[in-house]
C-alpha cells in the first residue's frame, strides 16, 4: 500500500469522486490525523493521511 500526506482531505475525496475514483471507506479521524482509502487505475490501494 501506498501513502500519501495531503491537505484538505474532505476536499480531495470530493473532486476524487466526481473524477471516478474509486473510494473504499469514508474518512476516519484519529488524535493524530485524519485517514481514508482509495484504490488507482491499476488496483493499487493508496491510502491518504491530511496531520492534525
């Protein structure tokens, strides 16, 4: 899997669904971050992390 840190999680997962892509879960928050998992053209699961 892959990871990736990101900003305005909320944000990107809007403009990721409206181009596509395909979502697995919805976005959990923890104390230290906010995650989410989506899946690439190829089938690679990448997951994003936005820090608090």
């Amino acid at each position: 899997m892959i990871n990736y840190r990101v900003q305005n999680i909320e944000g990107l997962i809007s403009k990721l669904k409206e181009n596509g892509v395909t979502v697995l879960d919805e976005i959990a928050t923890y104390d230290y971050g906010k995650f989410v998992h989506i899946m690439d053209a190829d089938g690679n699961k990448i997951e994003l992390w936005e820090p608090l």
